[in-house]
C-alpha cells in the first residue's frame, strides 16, 4: 500500500479490511478468499464479509475456479472489477498541454482528453473544471473520485499553497472541486505522483527517492511504502538548496542552488555552447547529483534512486558517474548503493500516478460517497 503520511487512517476494521484486500489484488492479481484471508490475517468470516461487501459495490469480482491441484475443494478467484468505477485524472504539470483521463480501477488509462494551455492567459481552475465535465461526458461509468496534480506546494486540503509555474497562491482547488461535483477530491504535488507511477509501474521500491530534472529540479521521497510530504508539505523541494556558495547566480537571487547546476536548460545551453564537451558536461552534472544525495540516501538506507527527464540528459554518461560518486560517498562492507534508473513511464507519469493514488485514497470510501 502507499499513502501520504498527512493524517492518520481512522481506526476503522472494515475501512483497512478494504484497503488490504484491495492493495493484495491491484493492480491484475487474482486470489482466492481464504488466500486473501492467510495473507491479511483475517478469519474466514471476516474475509467472506469483506469481499462480499466489496463485489457488491463493484470493486471487486469472482474471475473463475482455482484450477490449481491440490487437496480440498477448489475456489473461486477473485479479482480487481474494472468496468464499473472509474476515477478522473487531471494532469497540469505538463507545459503546453492540460491533461486529463478517465481511469480503470486497475489505473489502466480508458479515456483521454486534452486542452491546449494559452501561454499568454496561463490555466486558472475554470479551465480544470471545463476539461472534468469534458470526461464526464464521453462515460456512463460510476466516477469515484477526482485527482488533480501540479507542480508545487499543496496542503493537507488540498489547496494550492504556491504553483510559481501556474502563478497560483492560495488556491482552495480541492474545496472548489469538491464544491461544483460533490465527488471526493484530492489535489496533490506532481513529482510525488510521478514516485507512485515508477513504484507500480517502473522500478521503483518501498524505499526509493525519485528526481525529477526538468525546468528546475525536484524530488520525492517514499519511505517504507509512505509517501513524505514534510512539515510544511515541501519535502523534496531541494532546488534551491546551496551546494555551492560561490556558484552561478539564481533566479531566486542566491548563488550556487542546486538548479543552477542541474536544472535541464542549463544543462543543455552549456552542451550548446560546447558540443564537443557533451559527455564531460553530463558526467561532471551527474556527479553533482550524486554527490549532493549521498547523504540522503546513506541516511535513509535507500533501495533505489529514479531520475525523470529528458533522455539527452539522463543517460548513461550522467547515470554513470552519479554511480561512482555514490559508490565512493556511501558504499561499504554493510552498504550497497542505491540501484539506480532512469523512469521509463513517459509523459504519463503524473496522470497515472495520480490515478493510482486516487484510486488507493477512495476505494475503502465508496458506500460513504454513492450514499453522498
Ligand atoms: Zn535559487
């Protein structure tokens, strides 16, 4: 299972129940009752309650007879239902395009829509709103829920505490949202949302850091299956961190922050100036990178590092050397390094991941919102 640590699970046995039996089973996992039982640890009562429970809201269904030999009486498998539910994806990290889907119970993208965003005007929460009624249209399936991600600062309401990209602060979007569909909402920060696609789709693990290098350079961070969100909602935020007091002036007006050094313009105006210096440039890039999250990843005994952007950049020349500097930081006789890897997902990464997250957040809550 993964979640947001933002507040804690209500101590509610059906809500967990839910959510166990559904994270057993998603995304394409096919289980009898009494293997979901042994696994959860629930009495044969209370797992024949409990999925009951969940085929009659449609999250679930009965998929065929366990045809696998052995003793007693064979079972019917059971499985994740994916024609009924669906939940809708708003993707506005992209820069020239809005994004949005309608998405299976298993975070299989059904439909798609997109909107051009005029640079000039920027994207307000009409706009959002507009492209949600857009996939309302084109379904007649239940929606259970809407999931909105952007870069930038999100939280625990869901309101947009800053988007420098959108030019938002304080935008209640999650309340509004709520407000105009009466469906449960959640907004979230995009690069986390990329996180939860590599950990269920790519390569990403329980224990992972995802880094995203793109017009400035983020992070998200996932520790034993739990997503941090830091006291002020910002954990990852570490472009403007200072690695570097006598380096290159900033946008922000300091010198030497991450993003002067790694952010994908600067990384590529410099291959530009230079071309016959392309692999040293990566290389020296990726060492930086390496050697700025040593720490972290010591610190935190990571499984594994992802790094999303574009392809001219994180290649192995760039991957390589963030290896070695790791390697010479970290690595010892107890420690191995982080495995390292590029995010394979494409521009779909924050769409489905938020799906996914979406999916996850409302699926214990379906009688509390069909009732609604
Ligand atoms: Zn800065």
């Amino acid at each position: 299972m993964i979640t947001t640590a933002s507040k804690a699970t209500p101590s509610d046995i059906r809500i967990n129940n839910i959510k166990s039996v559904f994270n057993r089973l998603f995304p394409d996992v096919a289980m009898s009752r009494s293997q979901l039982g042994k696994e959860i640890g629930l009495s044969r009562m209370a797992i024949s309650d409990v999925t009951a429970e969940m085929i009659e809201h449609h999250i679930i269904r009965e998929v065929g007879i366990d045809n696998r030999t052995g003793r007693g009486k064979r079972s019917m498998l059971l499985t994740i239902e994916t024609a009924f539910w669906r939940v809708i994806s708003i993707d506005i990290s992209q820069k020239f395009i809005l994004k949005g889907a309608l998405v299976d119970l298993c975070g299989r993208i059904v439909e798609r829509v997109e909107a051009p965003i005029d640079t000039e005007k920027g994207i307000s929460p009409e706009d959002v709103c507009a492209l949600i009624h857009r996939l309302m249209k084109i379904t007649h399936a239940q929606i259970l829920g809407i999931g909105i991600t952007l870069p930038g600062i999100v939280d625990d309401n869901g309101e947009v505490v800053r988007a420098v990209h959108l030019d938002w602060s304080h935008v209640p979007l999650q309340q509004e949202i709520e407000a105009k569909f009466h469906l449960p909402t959640q907004v979230t920060n995009a690069t986390r949302m990329a996180l939860v696609a590599e950990r269920f789709f790519g390569e990403g693990s329980a224990n992972s850091l995802l880094i995203r290098i793109g017009q400035g350079v983020g992070a998200a961070l996932c520790i034993n299956d739990v997503i941090v969100n830091g006291q002020s909602f910002i954990a990852g935020e570490i472009g403007h961190i200072i690695v570097d007091p006598n380096g290159p002036l900033c946008a922000c007006g300091r010198k030497g922050c991450l993003e002067t050094f790694l952010s994908a313009p600067r990384i590529l105006s410099q291959i530009e100036q230079t071309p016959q210096r392309r692999t040293q440039i990566l290389s020296e890039s990726g060492q930086i990178l390496g050697r700025v999250l040593a720490i972290s990843a010591g610190l935190l005994d990571l499984n594994d590092i992802s790094v999303y952007g574009p392809p001219e950049i994180v290649g192995e020349a760039f991957l390589g050397s963030m290896r070695e500097e790791l390697t010479t930081n970290i690595a010892s006789e107890y420690r191995k390094i982080p495995y390292l890897h590029r995010c394979q997902q494409g521009e779909d990464l924050a769409l489905r991941g938020q799906a996914v997250h979406a999916i996850q957040s409302f699926v214990a809550f379906i009688r509390e919102s069909t009732n609604a």
